[in-house]
C-alpha cells in the first residue's frame, strides 16, 4: 500500500478570486497546516498583506474576517514562487486561464500558457515527491500535460496530479467555501493516485462530511467543470429567451420562473432572468467546451452549447437596443447613468460583465455615460471600456482615441450625482443598495420623460411609476 502523505504545508500558486478565498478557508479551517499563497503580481500580494483588510484585493463579504483570523497564523501571502513550491507537499495550481487571443483556438480554447509555465517551474525547484492540484478550470486531459511536463525532469521527483475544481461562487465564495454541495476529487486509478486523493481528502475532511467529497477519475472531474458552468449559464440563457417572448406577449418572466422553479424537477435556482450572464467563468467555459467538441468532430454538440452564447449576446444587444429605441432612436450627447457595473452584486470583479458591453453599444451612438459602482474602481471601468474597443477594432488604442472615448465616460462615487440630469437611468448590476434609493429625489433631478431600464428587476417598478417614472424591465410586458 503506497502510504497517504500527511499535508502540513500546501502551496497555491495564483493569489486570484479563486486562490486567495480558497486557501484563506484552508487555512482557517486547518490550522496545523502551514498555507502560502503566492503570485508574480507584487501589488497583489503587497494587498493581500496589507493591514488595513478594506485593501484586500479582491472584494467578497466575509473575506477580510477570514484573512484576519489566519494571516501571518498559518497563512502568508508571498512573491518568493520558489521557495514556497519547494517547501510544499501539496500545490495548488489557481492562475488564471484566459481564452486564446492568437493562433490556434483563437477566441476559443483556454490559453494554457500560464499553467505551463507553473509545471515548469515546480519541475524546475522540486526536491521532493509533491502532489499537484489542479483548482483552475481547464480542458479536459490538462492533467495529462501537467504530467508530461513535470514528470520528464528526470531529477528522480515524482509528481502525482489530481483535479480539483472549484466552484465557489463570487460573492458568495466564503459560504460556498464553508459549506460546499460537494468538493470534487480526480485523481488516477492507480494506488500511488488513490493515495495522492486521500491525502486531499484528508485536507477538506477538517470541514467537510466525507460523503460530499466525491472522488472520480481527473477526466470526469476535469469535464464535470466544464459540464456545471455550462448547464449554469444554459438556464440563464434558457430563462432570458423566454423573457424576449414575454416581452411580446404581456407575459411576466419573475411569475414563470416562479411557476416553473416550483417543479422539483426543474428548481427555482438559476432562473432568474437578466440583461445577461458575465463573470470569468461561464462564456470562457463553453467556448473551451466548443472547442473541445469541434475538435473530436461532434458539430452537432458544439453547436448546441455554442447557442447559449449567442443567446447571451443578444440579451445584451437586445438591452442596449431597447435604451437607444427608445430615447427616440438615439442616445447621441445624451447623459446615460449606469447603475453597477460589476459582473454581479456583491463582488468588484468586471470580468464579461454584461454592463461592458452594454455601455460599448451606447458608446457606440455617441452617449455619455456616467457610472456609478459600490466596489469597481474608477481605473477598472476605464481599462474594461478601452479594452471592449481594442477588442472590436482588433487594435490597441493611441492616446487621442483613448482620450476620446474616456472623454464621455464619467465615474461617480455618489450614485446621486452619477443619475443627476439624466436622460435615462440603466441598471446593470443587482446591488441591494439600489432598491431603497430615494426615488423621489432622483425623479426631481432627472430629465423627463424619466427613463429607468432595470437590467436586473430589482426596483419596485410600481412605486416607480407612480413617482412619474417610465420603467423598462427584463421579460415584462406592457
Ligand atoms: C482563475 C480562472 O479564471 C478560473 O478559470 C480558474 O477556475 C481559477 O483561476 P481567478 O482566481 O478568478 O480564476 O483568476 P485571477 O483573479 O485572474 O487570478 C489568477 C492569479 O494568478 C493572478 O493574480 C495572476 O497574477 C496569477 N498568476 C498568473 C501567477 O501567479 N502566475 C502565472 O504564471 C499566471
Ligand atoms: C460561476 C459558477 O456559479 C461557479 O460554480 C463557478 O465556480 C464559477 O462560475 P460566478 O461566475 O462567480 O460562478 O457567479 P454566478 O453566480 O454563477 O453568476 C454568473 C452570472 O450569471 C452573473 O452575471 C449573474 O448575474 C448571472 N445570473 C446568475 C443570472 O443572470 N441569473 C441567474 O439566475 C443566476
């Protein structure tokens, strides 16, 4: 029987959305085992450290209480790659993999350059066996090179790779990281794999029931990531179609996923219906899924999961459409406040938020938009803008451009101020905040006719309406 490692000291290499909350729960939840997460970004780990926990890089509620009970405890932030690699038995892998943006795949496959490059340097300062956890999503048999890679150093280490995907939500990550429905563990079927499992199974067992943790072989657990996110963002796009059909026909679409969710079948979970998915995860995973079935010649099944892409992208058309017809057919030196900006409420992160692409068709037709967000930067929203441009002219932008298109971008710490002497007012994220702004006030400051597009259907839209204000929602019709 190979022996199963007893884990005192893991390493995360990645010190992301996924990393830093991940291994901040380790870490509390295993105080005999000594975590280090590291990452090549200095700013990020310098704000990891930072002693004022509002710094933290990344924003998630519960975060900064966690970080605290177990910094400089069992937990460390650190640039020093590797001698944290090194020191470890165990080593997570949590950079980030981006789709393609060159070459083969191109806007497709997942762009694994960075992983590579971390299995070259574990191989590189390795002295001794380790066990490598895979926690970024990645296509299905990565393991595989993972294993190449690092098992031709011919320095005597032996590595064995398990898959180990997240699937924390943002926002919601340190919940979902207490309490998980399931922690997923793949691993080889050999001896040397089940014992490199254990060892993780061991890890999570300080918090988790055993029967949530479920083991598979790395394949099935490599796709079964792939599979959730998918079947995730297919709800939504499932949802958001009927709401374009609602819209026609006076229907409502919070009454039937209301009705709908009710069936034990279906769920009431992921039902609910918006101006379109965003985050880093769900496009970047089917587009990888995509590829992988273009690529083993399943058309058929590629096409298929490709649709809820497309569906994504007209919900977004389709919101920015609905602003620009009805402000008169053009938004043009119009003031358009924006409401949130964030993929979602409760997190700063703006990656394929809806409210860039958004923003992107008014741009477009020459508006003015003044953005108000609890938690994104002012430097985020300008990079996320500029970068939606360079994308669509597949070009980067000189200074005058950039001057130019930052010039009708105008970012409000008070969203007050954001929505005064608006023409319309969109929202585009669910923050909590907004459903009690003073209403009353914003109608007196904004121009008429008072325009509200609710991207998320959060506000009371007959309270708004009675105040005096037109309200457009998502999949309700007049
Ligand atoms: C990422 C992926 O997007 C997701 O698919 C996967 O499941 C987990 O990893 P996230 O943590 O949200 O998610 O990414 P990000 O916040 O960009 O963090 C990745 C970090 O890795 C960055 O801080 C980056 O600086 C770091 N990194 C990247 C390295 O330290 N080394 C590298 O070689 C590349
Ligand atoms: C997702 C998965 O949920 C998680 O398991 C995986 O690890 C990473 O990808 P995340 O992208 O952080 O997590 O957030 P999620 O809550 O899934 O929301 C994704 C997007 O879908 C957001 O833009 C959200 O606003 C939208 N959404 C979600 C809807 O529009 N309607 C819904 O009913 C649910």
């Amino acid at each position: 029987m190979t022996k199963v490692k007893k884990i005192t000291n893991i390493c995360c290499i990645g010190a992301g959305y996924v990393g830093g909350p991940t291994m901040a729960v380790i870490a509390q939840k295993c105080p005999h085992i000594k975590v280090t997460v590291v990452d090549l970004n200095e700013q990020r780990i310098a704000d990891w450290n930072d002693t004022d926990l509002n710094k933290l890089p990344i924003y998630e509620p519960g975060l900064a209480e966690v970080v605290a009970e177990a910094r400089d405890r069992n937990l460390f932030f650190s640039t020093d790659v590797g001698k944290a690699i090194d020191d470890a038995q165990m080593i997570f892998i949590s950079v980030n993999t981006p789709t393609k943006t060159y070459g083969v795949g191109k806007g497709m496959a997942a762009d694994l350059k960075f992983i590579e490059l971390c299995a070259r340097q574990i191989a590189r300062v390795s002295k001794d066996d380790k066990i490598i956890v895979e926690k970024s999503t990645l296509p299905v048999r990565t393991a595989e090179a993972l294993s190449t890679i690092l098992n031709s150093t011919g320095n005597g280490v032996n590595f064995d790779i398990l898959s180990s995907p997240e699937f924390l939500a943002e926002g919601t990550a340190i919940s979902d990281l207490h309490t998980p429905d399931r922690i997923l563990i793949g691993g080889e079927e050999t001896e040397k794999g089940q014992a490199a499992m254990e060892a993780l199974v061991a890890v999570y067992e300080n918090w988790v029931p055993r029967e949530n943790i479920v083991t598979t072989r790395v394949w099935s657990s490599e796709l079964s990531k792939l599979t959730a996110n998918a079947f995730l963002a297919q709800r939504v796009s499932s949802i958001n179609a009927m709401s374009a059909l609602c819209e026609k026909t006076g229907a409502d679409v919070d009454e039937i996923s209301r009705a709908i969710g009710a069936d034990s079948r279906i769920g009431s979970k992921f039902l609910k219906s918006s101006v379109g998915f965003g985050g880093s995860c769900f496009q970047k995973d089917i587009l990888n899924l995509v590829y992988l079935c273009r690529h083993f010649n399943l058309p058929e099944v590629a096409d298929y999961w490709e649709q809820v892409i497309k569906m994504n992208d007209y919900q977004k058309h389709r919101f920015a459409k609905n602003i620009i017809d009805t402000l008169f057919n053009t938004v043009s030196g119009k003031k358009i406040a924006f409401l949130g900006w964030a993929f979602k409420k409760d997190t700063n992160d703006t990656r394929e938020s809806a409210a860039i692409y958004v923003a992107d068709e008014l741009l477009q037709d020459r508006a003015e938009i003044h953005i108000y967000d609890p938690k994104v930067t002012e430097e985020q929203i300008f990079a996320d803008i500029c970068h939606c441009e360079e994308e669509r002219r597949g070009n980067l932008l000189n200074s005058e451009a950039t001057k130019d298109l930052l010039s009708r971008v105008i970012i409000h710490s008070d969203p007050y101020s954001a929505m005064q002497s608006a023409h319309a007012i969109a929202i585009l994220t669910e923050w909590d905040e907004f459903k009690n702004y003073d209403w009353q006030k914003v109608y007196k400051e904004v121009l008429k006719p008072a325009f509200v597009f609710d991207g998320r259907n959060i506000v009371d839209k007959d309270q708004l309406a009675e105040i005096g204000f037109e309200v457009y929602n998502i999949g309700k019709g007049k």
